[in-house]
C-alpha cells in the first residue's frame, strides 16, 4: 500500500486540540468553519501532494502545506 493510500484510510482518525486548531486558523486565515473538515477537504483534493518523512506526513496544495504527525 503506497503512502498517501495509507494517511487517506486513516483520514478518520485526523484530530487536533483546541489550540492546534487555533493555530491552524490563524495561520491559514480562517474565519469559520470545522478545521477538521477543511484540512480532510484539503487532504482529498486531487491537486494534493502528499508525502511521508519519518513519523510525519506533508500534504502540499496550491500554496498550503499541512503537517500530520502520526504517531
């Protein structure tokens, strides 16, 4: 099974804490919304690069970069 195979199954389980999502929506400039949904969206999105390094996951799209860490 290939990488982003991999983080896309397990989409699910993505989570992060009050002040992970805090930080999410100001580094991104967000003003409503689920961060949650909108990284997942992100994630799904044909355009996304996704790679593995080590423990953590990158996931490139137009000018936005999410970082997962996996445990």
């Amino acid at each position: 099974m290939d990488s982003a195979h991999q983080l896309i199954k397990n989409l699910d389980k993505l989570h992060t804490t009050k002040l992970g999502r805090d930080r999410i929506r100001h580094n991104l400039s967000l003003i409503n919304g689920e961060i949650i949904d909108y990284c997942k969206k992100k994630i799904l999105n044909l355009q996304a690069i996704i790679k593995r390094k080590g423990k953590n996951w990158y996931v490139k799209i137009a000018a936005i970069t999410i970082n997962i860490h996996d445990k």
